[in-house]
C-alpha cells in the first residue's frame, strides 16, 4: 500500500451527469417519442436529434473480459457511453445511426444477442444460486442460461402478444421478481431444516430462532443438557426463515430440493393491476446441469402463451381472461391439493361466485 | 483452460445461443485461482444438487455496517481459492449510465482485488463485485472511494435507492428519477451505511406507471411517477396513426381498463375523469399521447418479498406529490416514515408488515396523513370499527 | 285441552304442490319467458297459457288482520292461490289478465303498493330490533317503515338503472342481507358491554365466555371472591359475540348505539360477481321515530346513484366504474380513517397500484 | 284503538306511504293485550333510545330443541302483555306457495294461542309466529301439527331450508328447487328438530345465478342452479330484439363481463367456452336466450353473517351437479360433509370458517371430493407449500 493518503467515506455514488451522452443531455427531459427500429434497437426523439440504442443480453454473473469487451464496443460506436438495464441487459446509446449495423456484427461476433424490446422475452431477473449463496435450493446462473438458450429466439425477435418477464429465485427469499412474473422459475426445498445439535448452542440465540418461524414449528428443547430447538415437521412449510436466522439449521437436501413454475405476475399499471404470480407446477426435480423438465415446462407455457393470447395480453392478463381451468387444460399441467392456497387469506382465494368456466 | 479444471457438467452449459457464464468465468481461471475454484465447487453442486457456502460471517469494511455479504466455501480444503467469497455491493449510478472508462477503473481495481467477476447488476441495483478475501475489503473499498464509488446497502438499513432511465431517454418520464435518486442516496448515506433499522429499506424510483424498475413490487417505498390533469393528446399523430392501419378501437379503446377512450372516425375523446393513468393508450402510441402537465408522482409503501407473512406490493401511502428539486417535501416524508417505524417497528419487521400490524390508520396517524380514498382499493366491509367518539353524560368525548 | 289425539313431531312441511295454481302446475318447469307488464305486474309465459303476478309492498311485521285482508284478495282474484317472495312481498298468482286492475285498486284501499319488480328498490329486508330481540343496537321496522316512506316512488316506479336492494339489521349479527345488499342500513353499537358483576357468575360460562371474544378482549378477573370477567376497553370492537354467549354483557347504549350505512354489495352473479357491501357512513344517531339523518343518508345516496349510473349498473358496479373517491364527492360524504380496514383481511383493501382517479 | 295506549312517537310511523306495522299492531290492541303491550313498551324504547328484551332463555315442545326463540321482557311489571313475548318458526312451504284456506288455518291457530302478530316470512325463510307464553307453546305445537304444519329450526341445528320460486313459475329454473327443497327437509326432520351441530347450518336453493335466495350469501350450503352447455339461442326472437330498438350491443354485449358475445347486424355469436354463466345476458333477452340443456347446480359452502371472523361468502365444492329425484347424491354430499364437520368442527364455528381453519384442502380431502381449478379464482400466489411427497435414501415416501 502505497503512500498514506486520507481514507475517504460516504461519498455516495459519482453524479450521473458524468455518464450521460452529450446527446442525453441536450435531450434530457424533452423527449418526445421512440420508435423500435428492429427487435433490440430503439430510436428515441428529441428535439437535439434521434439517439438509438441497441440492447444487448448479458448473463449478468460476467468477468472484466466480458466487461472489457463491452466497454471497446461502446468506445468505439457509442462515443464510450452505455448504459445497463434494470433486467441487466447492456445498452448502447448510439447517436449515428450508422453505427447501428457494426455494432450489432461485433456483438454477434462475442456471441452475445441483441433483442428483448417490445414483445419480447427480455433477461431474465435472477439471484445467486450455487454461485454465491447458503440459502439455495437450486442453481440460478443454470437455470437462467438452460432456459434461455430454449427461448433465446423470443429474445431476438418480437412476436409475443406481449413484453414477458421471467424471473429465477434459488429460494423462497425471492431475490428479485419472481412475486410478480409473467412465468416465474423458484427453487424450493420440500424437507425441514436438519438440525446441527452439536453447534447450535453456540450459534444462534434461541429466542429468536423460534420466534422466526411465522409458523411457530420451532419449540426449545434440551440435548445432553444444551438448550437447542426442535421442529414440528407437520408444520413446517419449508420457507427457510429460521436458517436465515439460524445457521445450524440448513436445509438443503441433495434429494429433496427441487424447482416450482409460477405463472400470470405483472408490475406495470398498463391496462390491468400489478398481479401476483400463481402457483403453475408445484416441484420439478434439480436436474443439472440443463433442467430439462423446467426448460420443457417453461417452454410448453410460453407457446401456449404465445398461441392464444391476444395482442397486448401479458400472460396473467391472458389467464384472467381464459379462467384457470382452461389455462390447465391448455397446458396439459395437473391441477393439485398443492394450488389451493393454505396461508393466512386462502379464503380470498377460493371461487366465492358462480362464474365459472366448465 | 487449465488443464486440470474438469467440468463435465458445468461444460454443457457452454453450449446454446444464449451468452455462458461458465466460458465466462472460464476465461478468467486461467489467471484467477479463485475463478478455477469457484467453477470446481459448482461442478461438485451440480454433481451432488446442493450450494456448498457456509452461512455468511460479519465482515466488512471500517466504519460501515452494511455493502459486504460475507460467503466462505463449506469445503475449503477441497476449494482453497473460495475459502473466502465475499461480495461488495457498489452503488451504481442514477439509472444505471456509466462511461466506458469509468467502468474501466473499477474493473481494474477489481482485477487487482478480487475474483475478477462480477454482477452487472445485482436485483437491488448494485454493482455487486463477487468474491474476494477479507483481508483485500478494505483496500478494494479505499481504491474504490478513491476514484469516487462507494458501498451500497445491506443488512437492516437504506438499501441503495434505484431508478429508471427516466428523463434521460424515456418521453413518459413524470418527474427527474435520476436526480432524485442521487439526491436521496446522497442525503442518507448515514442510513445505507450504517444498519441501525429494524429490517432493510429499498427505495425504487419509476418515471411513470410503466414502472420499469418494479416499484410497486420490491421496494418498500415506490417513488412512480404520475400526473393529475388530462394526458396530452395530439390529434393530427392519432389521425396518423388510425391512417397508418392502427387498430386504435381494438388495441387501445378496447383495452383501457376504464372504458374511458372514444374513437370517433380518426378522433379520440378521452373521458379523463375516469381515466386510472395505466399509460396503456400512451404506450400504444407515443407519438400522438403523451402524460399530463400537472406532473409528479404517487408514493407507496411496503413491497417486499414473501418472508415471512406473504409478499406484498406497495401500498399508496400519496397519492400525489410534486417532485422538484430540492425534494425537501420528500425528506420530510421519508424522516416522518422512518421515524414512526423506527419507534414502533419490531426486529425484521419490514414497513409493508408493519403497517398491516398497526393498521393503515394507525400508521397515517403516526405519519400525519390524512386518510384519503384514493388510498385504497374499497372501504371495508367489515363492521368491526373502533369507533373513537363517544358521548359520555356529561358531554363528547374521545378514548 | 279437548280430547286427546296422538300428538305428531317430525312431520315437516307440507307437500308444496298443495299450493300451487293449477295454471303453474301445468307449466311447471316448462316456463318459456316473462314480461314486465307494469311496475309489480308480471307475465309469465308457458304453453298452458300465461300467469299473472301482482307484487305488494308488506311490511312483513303483520297482523292476522292484515293477512285476513289479503287472503280476502286471493280467493277473490287469485282463485286462492298466493304466495310471498324471497325479499317479504306478497304475490297473487292470477290466472285471469282482467283481474289485475281491479285488484290492483283493492290492494291500493287497503293501503298498499304494487311494485317493487325489475328495476325497483323492492322490499327491505330486515330483522327484528326493540320489537323482539335483546340484541338490537336500533329498532328495524321503524328504520324500514321511515326508509321506505321516503322511498316508495323508487318500489311503485322501474325508473332505476337496475334493481336496488337494501337491508337493515339492527346488530352485527346481521340477520338477513346486510353483508351484500345495494344499500345497507346497520344498528352499531359504539362502546364496549357493560358488565353485570352481580348476575355473571351465576348466568355465564368463564371460558366460553372469554373464547367468545375475536379479539381477546375479555379476560377473567376476581370481584368480592366471585369470578367474572373485565373487558380491555382499548380491544373491543363492539361486536357483540360475547352478549350473544353471556347475558351479562349488554352492549346496548342509548347515548351512543346508532346506525351505520353501507354501499355496493350484491348477490346475483349478474355481469359481475357478488360483492360485498362497504362502508359508506360510520355512524349517525338513533332518531327515532323517523331517523332523519338516516332516510336522508339513504335518499341521497339512491339520487346519486339514479342522475349517475348506467343502465343494469349496480351500486357497486357504478362505484367500481367511477371508483370510490369519485363516490365520496358526488355524495358529499366524508371519508375518514373508520373507512380504512383493520380487520383480518385488511392489507388486501389497500389501493396497490397506481389505478387511481385525482 | 284503546285510549290507555298513548303512544306518540309510534303514532308518527303511521303516516306516509308505505304500510305501517303500528297502524297493523293497532288494529289488534283493542282485542290482544300483548299487541298493546308490545306497542307500550316499543314506545318507550322509542323515548329511550334502547331495547327491553332480555335474553331468551331455554323454551320449547317437548322432543325438540329448536323452532322457538324465547323472549321476555326486561320491564314485565310495567309491561305484562309481554312478559313472555316468545316466537315460533314455522316451517314455510317450498318457494312460499300458500293457499288462503290454509293460511286461514295458521291465523286461526295463532288467534287463539298468540298474539296475532307474524313475520311474513323471518329472514332465513320461515313463517315467524311472533310473540306467546310459554304455556301456549305446546298446544300451539300441537294445533300446528294436526294442520299438517311443523317448526322449523334454531340453534345448532339445520336451518329451514329455503328455495327460490324456481320451475313454478321461472323460466330460469335449471332444476326443481321446489322438489328438492321439500326432499331435503323432509329427508333430515332430525337434524333439523334437535340441534346436534357446531352451529347452525343453512341450505339456500336457487335455481339460477340470479340466485334469489341469496345462497352464495346467507347460506352454509347454497345449491345454485347452473348449465354446462351452450346458451341456447332463438335467432328469430334475437332479431326481433334487435328490431324492436334494444340496444343489444351496448346493453348486453357490453354488459358481458367475458365479452363473449358478438352481435353481427341481428345475429348474437356466443362463444360459450367462456361464457361465466353470468345470466345477465338471458336476463336482458329473455324471450330469444335461456340457460344451456346440460342443467344441475353448482354447491357453495360457507356463506354466513361477520360473526365473527368476517362475513364469507359461500365457496364453490361442487362446481358441477346433476340434480334428480330422489337426490341421492346431493344427500351424500350433505353426510359427507356433515360428518367431516361435525368431527373436527368446533363449537359455534360455522362450515365457512370451518373450511377456511383446516384448509380448502384439507376439506376436500375429508369430504372425499378431488381439488378442481373450478373451486378458486386462482391457485396460491405464496410458496408456503406443504408437501407431502418426498424422497428418503431408501425410495419415494409420503408424509
Ligand atoms: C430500459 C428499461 C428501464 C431501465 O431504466 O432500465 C425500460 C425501458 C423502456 N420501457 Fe419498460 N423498461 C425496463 C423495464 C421494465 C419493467 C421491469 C421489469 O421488467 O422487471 C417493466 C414492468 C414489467 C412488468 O409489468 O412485469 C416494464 C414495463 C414497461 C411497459 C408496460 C408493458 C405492458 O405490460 O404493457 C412499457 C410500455 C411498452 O412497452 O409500450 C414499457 C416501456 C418502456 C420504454 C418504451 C419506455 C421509453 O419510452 O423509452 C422503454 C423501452 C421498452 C422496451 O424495452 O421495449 N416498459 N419495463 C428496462 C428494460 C429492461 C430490459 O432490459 O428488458
Ligand atoms: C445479491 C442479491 C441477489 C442477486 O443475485 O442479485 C441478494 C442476495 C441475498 N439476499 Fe436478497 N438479494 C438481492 C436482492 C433482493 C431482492 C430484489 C430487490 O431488491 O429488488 C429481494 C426482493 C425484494 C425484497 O426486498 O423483499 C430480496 C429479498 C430477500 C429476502 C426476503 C425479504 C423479505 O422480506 O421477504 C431475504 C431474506 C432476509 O432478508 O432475511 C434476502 C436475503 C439475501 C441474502 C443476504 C441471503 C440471506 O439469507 O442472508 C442473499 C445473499 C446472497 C449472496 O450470497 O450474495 N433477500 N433480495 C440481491 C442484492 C444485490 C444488490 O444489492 O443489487
Ligand atoms: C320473486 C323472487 C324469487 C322468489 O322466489 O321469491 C324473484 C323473482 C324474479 N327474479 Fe330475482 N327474485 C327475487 C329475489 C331476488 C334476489 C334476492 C334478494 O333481493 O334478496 C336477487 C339478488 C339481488 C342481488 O343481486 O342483490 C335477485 C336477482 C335477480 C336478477 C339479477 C338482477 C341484476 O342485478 O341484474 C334477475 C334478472 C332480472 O331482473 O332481469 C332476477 C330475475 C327475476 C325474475 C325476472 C325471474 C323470472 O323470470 O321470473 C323474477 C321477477 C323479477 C323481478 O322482481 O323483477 N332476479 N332476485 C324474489 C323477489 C323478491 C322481491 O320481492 O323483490
Ligand atoms: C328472526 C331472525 C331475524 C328476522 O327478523 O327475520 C333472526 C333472529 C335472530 N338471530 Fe339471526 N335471525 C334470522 C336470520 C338470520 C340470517 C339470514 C338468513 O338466514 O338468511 C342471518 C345471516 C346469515 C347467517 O346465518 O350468517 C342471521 C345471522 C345471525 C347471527 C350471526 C351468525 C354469524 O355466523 O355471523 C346470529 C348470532 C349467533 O348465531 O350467535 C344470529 C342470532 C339471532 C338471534 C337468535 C339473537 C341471538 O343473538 O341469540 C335472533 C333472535 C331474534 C329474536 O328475538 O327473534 N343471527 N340470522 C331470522 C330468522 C327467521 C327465520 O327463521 O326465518
Ligand atoms: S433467492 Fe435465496 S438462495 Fe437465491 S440469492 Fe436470494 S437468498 Fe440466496
Ligand atoms: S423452514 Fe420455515 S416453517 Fe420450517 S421450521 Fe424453519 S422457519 Fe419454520
Ligand atoms: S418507468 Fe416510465 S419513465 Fe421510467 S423508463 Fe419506464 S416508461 Fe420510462
Ligand atoms: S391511460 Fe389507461 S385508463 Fe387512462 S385513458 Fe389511457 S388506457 Fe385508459
Ligand atoms: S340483527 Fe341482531 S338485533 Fe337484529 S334480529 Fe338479528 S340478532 Fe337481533
Ligand atoms: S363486544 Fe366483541 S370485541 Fe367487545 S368484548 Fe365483546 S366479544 Fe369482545
Ligand atoms: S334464482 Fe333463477 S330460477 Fe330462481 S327465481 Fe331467480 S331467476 Fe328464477
Ligand atoms: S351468460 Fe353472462 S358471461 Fe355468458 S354470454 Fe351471457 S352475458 Fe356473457
């Protein structure tokens, strides 16, 4: 460590008017309309001129040669100015049209994609996986890259009826947007927390171990005189908050974990409300390192999607519209004990009215 | 490739259209003994379909509570190179703009201090430098404050606020995201970097409805930008587009949510009055629809994921408020907010629980809102009211 | 006692098709439509030829003598044959299309109304209040005789946009229709019970009565070496469970006891589904005999709803059209903190997107 | 009118257009001392602001435990007209169909041994005897049953069950609600006499959506009358319809809350796959549209009042149901049901609180009926699931 000089801190991110293009700022607050050039290329107009922006995918979990890549692209088309997406795909502002065509080859060339604008399959919003985190009950990156590669042609063109959003979460924790997906991919552990009797005691602080289980499966108990705790298997719902709090009590289980498909989530206002995802297929097993059952059943509902939805019908949209029985139906998906909601308002859930579809 | 790197499973993941990161990470394990071991412990969770990552430690950086995620390897010996995993979380910047040789310096840094990987970008919004020793924390941190970035949040404190790209290339932006994002992260830093709350505050910050950074989904407090007067019609761009073939009663009339749009031969009424600003009309066709003058945004409150009492989306706590700078009138809020929650809130208790367990009146109260109808979906329909009036012999009174 | 017969139980009712018209036998189930002939009038048309409905105001709390008056009317004009709706109406079932003038005219000197059909506020349905239950918190056939004097163009006339029902239940026990009704009129209490110290130990289960309580406000407590309970003033919600278990626990109040309006329920499955009715005004005072504030409450509301709403829109269909702030300035009424939800469900009635009206 | 009765604020109800109960009261106070009496201490109440009924105690006949509510007055020294002021319910007939002869014979009855007053009809659907002396009860019992009438129920017991006018004179009617009405009340005299329940439990019959009973409401059990086939259709009533001015596009096409209709010049299209039997397109049209060919009824449980946990409105069980004489299924049901309840139901918790306490799934597991996407309006949006299969080292296994 070289000369001493004054640690800085709180300093807060740099002002974004450093990054933005020139164009940008002329433009800033005034824009008037955008139009989509092709799938990933949008043109936005201001009255300082047009500034086109190529979107580019990205596998989020990338190295600085990823980095580095990307950086001499926007250098050289895009007067070093870019962007990143709040579903992490790369955007480059261009404000020569011209660039548009040898940025794209150059991209192709790295193998990366341009696409996920309009009704497209945009990135998909994933977590850490076996990558990073303790808490996983099944890989993201993976799941991300299997399932992609199975709709990487919704990402490059733009013929869905509408945008759709998928997400990836490694457990219930939900990092990210699998609450309010269009098709959500969960990983989820089906066996209770095992409990390490042996470093428990030391670990955690009872008290608050059980009182995090929200449904109060946790009970104290003594081994070999060491307060510890035991679990309620009848009422353990697997939700993983006490190993959150607990590190003695994981719950990974190799046999066990698996992955959930929810379906019909939407954030944006346009025409109907934010809509939580639905539960579509309870448990797929982890089959590294290509998931095939999950890619299959992601597909099997994006073409069934894709077939009989109307124009500007999100996926939840169009299951409100079609009822659930046929949404079954369509998808070949088995109904289960498991889709009747049990937790604090399942009542609001259930069908109190005779419309009905048969 | 070293040579000794066997990953059959991890291999097939090379494959496909879609960008890999397994080449990806790959390409550094030649250099990055940390790279080669991560790739390693993940062939062996793929083998065995389980994480092998001990519960994280605390660690960090001098003088902040949050913006490190600690992660040691469950198999050290086997993985040396992950014994230590930890991550530091970096504020982006106000929607996400960076310049090539800003990115650049951080790369570097990274190069020298950490795995070389990274998440561009974590669902928070950070820039999330993944993997590197303990003992390299506080140089990344000081190399890193050094050419002007800083930690985000983690841990039961302001998360680092995000935004959309707003004004900076968005026609339907309602207010300046980027700088209020700025503003705020600014305004707070004692807040991101120090945990002292009773669980984890994430502010999300939409220009409008659209709400591109999901808001009213995963942000304890949505700043989503709206308008209050009539959306702004050019009527020669709607005779352009009902001339250009546009479906404009299928596609637009027919799908308003309210039944509030007319078409009449090329010409669209739009009855205001009942219009819910969903945007869908404006999306459809931007060039001729654009949102209102009298701009600002709705604020709400209490999006969270499903731990431990079900997911929640935000709930309209205002339903409008100007925004401009200074966005006093926002920290005014804020302070009222955290101050109330701080007071009555219980350990990992996020806001969106937190008002459900006082009750929406109870918190107004504690904030100083007024109840407003545009606050909630219906009145209830139960009859189980705390009445707080009374009259007692002696005259009114109230418990 | 005369002579002594064996004495039957279990018998039930009598076979119905005693009681019908022989017209209604002969079309039974082979009914092809139905005209509004004129307010209160139906045609009903089968292949053994038409049947004629005359519908008349009750007030459902009636005499013998009333009821002799009316059967004086069957055997008249109906061949005998009656009957009485869901809603308390009476019914003569006509076979003959020139008795219904002239029937018409006797009901009119008997100083009743025909009405009530299609697009009508028709009957209320309401309970028993001072006149028979020890529940009440406000007496019902005053509430509905004083309602529905204000109100009886809207049951002569089919002027409405759709039908309007409305209810009045005296408690929260709600016996009839108040939970899913156009417009609901309910007798509130406003402060907690007053324990009877004295009676309680003999008159009351402890445990039953502390279970009672939704809210676990009760709790046993000692006087004078007598267990009783007290109740925690600052949990109660003057439900009344625990007075409906224990006697000993009135609730009634006259300084504070009122009624409350509520709006937008319904019960067909007519376009939307059934929907429950909400609060519109959480308290107006006991004003007997006539409840001014209340008939005045009510009358406003139908204006309102009749100058605005659309054809076959309910009052909750045209509130969920115009949303509800809308509801509140066009009525006048305020909106206060005792509108927002804090029961059970209370976080789902929270407005969770950015659909709103300013 | 007797002079003594001096009652001034009652006196106010006796004007205005709508019948008034006092003036009807009066027209008895000169023969009945109860009817003055009622009349006497409802003017107090009036003055007072309060009601003077005690609680009722245990009155009835002998062998049953329901059909009398026990009344008495909190102030018999002043009032003892009504010192006792019980009611009996009577058992009405399916839809409410009388003859005037043999109404007569009930006036009579009650002539003699009560006060004279009646409920035509009380909320739940019975013939509402209002108002006798405990000494009158069992003769009034027995006179009633020698007519061929017979109580109906109170308490924890099967309420009487009540039924829409249906295929006596509805075009509606999907099945004979009159029938099945009469068969089950028949069919369960004993549950209905002799409270053994949880808590009561009500049937409600109606023989469409419409649902004039209000079933999905006010009834543990509604049985609605529904379709599974097509509409059917009479084109040439449609067109006259059309013809005659209705407008058929913005009153019913409009009005389709599935839009499944679409009107070409006089022409309806109905595409029946989502058609939601909403019924409000027959109800316009009734002459041109009725329910499909394939008719039964789909069975709600759980509707009841807010005591105490909110009011619910019934649920669908049953989504579909053949209806037919002798109505064995539907008394399976009801058994099934009836036994799940009563073993693992709890004192004063109804069926719809019931189901909700154990889980939709639960119930449907104990009743014996499959899970169907027809019973909800949409699967679980939390991941809070419990599954019960899972996979042990030595082969699949279940909880
Ligand atoms: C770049 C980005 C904002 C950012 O600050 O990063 C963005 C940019 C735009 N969004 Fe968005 N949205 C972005 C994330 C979102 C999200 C959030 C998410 O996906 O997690 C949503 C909510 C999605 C949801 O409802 O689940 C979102 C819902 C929309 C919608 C509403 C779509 C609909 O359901 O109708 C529009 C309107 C439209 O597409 O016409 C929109 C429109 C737009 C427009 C057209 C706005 C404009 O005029 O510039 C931009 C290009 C759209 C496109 O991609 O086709 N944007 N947009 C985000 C790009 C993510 C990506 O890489 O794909
Ligand atoms: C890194 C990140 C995932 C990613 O790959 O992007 C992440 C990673 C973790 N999250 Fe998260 N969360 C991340 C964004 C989110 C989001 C999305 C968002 O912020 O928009 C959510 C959902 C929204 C929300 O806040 O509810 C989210 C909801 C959770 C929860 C559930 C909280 C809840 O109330 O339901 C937990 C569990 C907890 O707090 O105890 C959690 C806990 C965790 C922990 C700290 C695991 C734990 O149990 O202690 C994870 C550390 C993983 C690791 O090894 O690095 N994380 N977490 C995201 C932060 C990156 C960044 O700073 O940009
Ligand atoms: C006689 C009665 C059934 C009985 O067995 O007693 C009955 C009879 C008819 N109902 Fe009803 N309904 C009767 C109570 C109900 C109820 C229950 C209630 O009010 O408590 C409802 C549900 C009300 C609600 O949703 O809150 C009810 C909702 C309907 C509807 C749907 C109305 C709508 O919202 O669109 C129709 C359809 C229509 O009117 O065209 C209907 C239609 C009919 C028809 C036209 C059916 C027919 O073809 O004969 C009958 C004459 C209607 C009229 O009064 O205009 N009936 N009807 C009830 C008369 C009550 C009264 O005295 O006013
Ligand atoms: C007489 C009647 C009102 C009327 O004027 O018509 C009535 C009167 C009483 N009801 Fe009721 N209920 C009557 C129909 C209803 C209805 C409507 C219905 O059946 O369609 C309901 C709402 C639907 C339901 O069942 O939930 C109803 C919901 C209640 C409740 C609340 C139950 C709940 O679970 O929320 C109670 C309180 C209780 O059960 O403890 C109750 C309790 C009572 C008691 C027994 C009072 C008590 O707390 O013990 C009342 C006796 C009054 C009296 O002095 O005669 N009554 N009660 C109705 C029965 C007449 C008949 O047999 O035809
Ligand atoms: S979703 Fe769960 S496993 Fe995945 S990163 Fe978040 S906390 Fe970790
Ligand atoms: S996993 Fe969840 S439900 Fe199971 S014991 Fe832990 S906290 Fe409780
Ligand atoms: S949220 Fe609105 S303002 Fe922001 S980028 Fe999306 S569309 Fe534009
Ligand atoms: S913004 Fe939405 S609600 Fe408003 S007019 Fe446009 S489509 Fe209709
Ligand atoms: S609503 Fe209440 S006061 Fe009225 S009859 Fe029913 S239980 Fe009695
Ligand atoms: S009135 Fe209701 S809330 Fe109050 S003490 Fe009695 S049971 Fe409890
Ligand atoms: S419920 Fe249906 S069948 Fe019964 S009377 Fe009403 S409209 Fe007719
Ligand atoms: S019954 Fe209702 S849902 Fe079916 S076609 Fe008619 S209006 Fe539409």
């Amino acid at each position: 460590m070289a000369t001493e000089v004054e640690r800085k801190t709180d300093i807060g991110p740099p002002h974004y008017e450093k990054f933005l293009h020139p164009l940008v700022k002329e433009n800033y607050g005034k824009w008037e309309y955008h139009e989509t050039l092709a799938p990933g290329v949008l043109m936005h107009h201001g009255p300082a001129g047009d500034l086109y922006t190529v979107r580019v995918s990205s596998p989020r979990l990338v190295s600085i040669n990823f980095l580095n890549n990307i950086l001499d692209l926007a250098d050289k088309y895009a007067d070093g100015y870019l962007r990143f997406t709040s579903r992490n795909n790369v955007e480059f502002l261009l404000a020569n049209k011209d660039n548009i065509e040898p940025l794209k080859k150059e991209i192709s060339e790295l193998g990366l994609l341009v696409g996920g604008t309009n009704n497209a399959i945009s990135n998909i919003v994933h977590t850490q996986g076996w990558v990073h985190c303790h808490s996983a009950a099944t890989d993201a990156s993976g799941l991300v890259k299997s399932v992609m590669d199975e709709l990487a042609e919704y990402f490059t063109s733009q013929k869905l009826p509408a945008k759709l959003r998928i997400a990836v979460a490694c457990c219930l924790n939900m990092c990210g947007a699998v609450h309010a997906s269009d098709i959500a991919i969960l990983g989820v552990h089906r066996t209770p927390p095992k409990i390490d009797n042996a470093t428990l005691p030391n670990l955690c602080e009872i008290p608050t171990t059980v009182a995090s289980c929200p449904n109060n499966a946790i009970r104290p108990t003594s081994i070999e005189g060491k307060t510890t705790v035991k679990v309620d298997e009848d009422k353990c719902m697997y939700c993983g908050n006490c190993y959150t709090v607990c590190p003695a009590m994981p719950l990974a289980d190799p046999l066990n974990d698996g992955v959930s498909i929810w379906v019909g989530g939407k954030i944006c206002n346009a025409r109907s409300e934010p809509m939580f995802t639905k539960l579509a297929i309870p448990y797929l097993p982890n089959n590294p390192p290509r998931w095939p059952e999950v890619t299959g059943a992601v597909k099997n509902i994006v073409e069934i999607y894709a077939a009989n939805a109307k124009p500007y019908e999100r996926v939840g949209e169009w299951i409100n519209r079609i009822g659930w029985p046929k949404f079954f139906d369509l998808t070949g998906i088995e109904f289960t004990k498991y889709h009747l909601d049990d937790f604090r308002h399942a009542g609001t859930t259930y069908r109190r009215s005779l419309h009905n579809r048969y | 490739m070293a040579d000794d790197l066997k990953t059959p499973l991890l291999d097939e993941l090379e494959k496909g259209p879609w960008p890999s990161f397994v080449k990806d990470i790959k390409s550094l394990a030649g250099k990055k003994e940390m790279a080669k071991d991560l790739l390693r412990q993940l062939e062996k969770s793929y083998e065995d379909k389980r994480g092998y990552w001990k519960h994280g430690g605390l660690v960090g950086v001098m003088g902040y509570g949050g913006g490190v995620i600690g992660r040691y390897s469950a198999l050290p010996e086997e993985f040396p190179g992950v014994s230590h995993f930890h991550t530091l979380r970096i504020n982006q910047t106000s929607g996400w703009f960076y310049t090539a040789d800003a990115l650049r310096e951080i790369l570097n840094i990274w190069e020298e201090h950490g795995s070389g990987l990274l998440n561009v970008h974590g669902s928070t919004g950070d820039l999330v430098l993944l993997g590197t020793r303990t003992e390299e924390l506080e140089p990344t941190f000081r190399a890193l404050t050094e050419k002007g970035w800083d930690l985000g949040g983690s841990g039961s404190d302001l998360r680092t606020p995000s935004c959309c790209v707003g004004p900076g290339r968005c026609e339907y932006a309602c207010y300046d995201t980027l700088s209020l994002a700025y503003n705020l992260t600014h305004a707070y830093q004692d807040e991101l970097h120090r945990p002292m709350f009773n669980y984890k505050y994430k502010i999300k910050m939409s220009g409008c409805p659209n709400d591109c950074t999901a808001a009213i989904a995963r942000s304890d407090m949505g700043i989503i930008g709206i308008w209050k007067d009539d959306i702004q019609v050019k009527p020669d761009a709607v005779a352009e587009y009902v001339d250009s073939g546009l479906d404009v009663q299928g596609l637009v009339v027919e799908n308003c949510p309210t039944g509030c749009i007319e078409l009449d031969g090329n010409e669209i009424k739009i009855d205001n009055s009942n219009c819910v600003k969903c945007m869908h009309c404006i999306n459809v066709m931007p060039k001729a629809l654009s949102p209102g003058k009298e701009r600002g945004a709705a604020i709400t409150l209490g999006a969270k994921a499903p731990i431990v009492e079900g997911a929640l989306f935000g709930s309209v706590i205002i339903p409008f408020m100007k925004l401009e700078e200074p966005f006093e009138e926002v920290h005014d809020l804020i302070e009222r907010i955290w101050e109330f929650w701080d007071e009555h809130g219980t350990n990992r208790e996020r806001i969106g629980e937190f008002i459900e367990r006082v009750s929406l009146a109870t918190f107004l109260e504690g904030i100083g809102e007024k109840p407003l109808p545009q606050m909630i979906k219906a009145p209830r329909d139960n009859p189980y009211v705390f009445y707080e009036e009374y009259y007692a012999e002696e005259g009114e009174g109230e418990k």
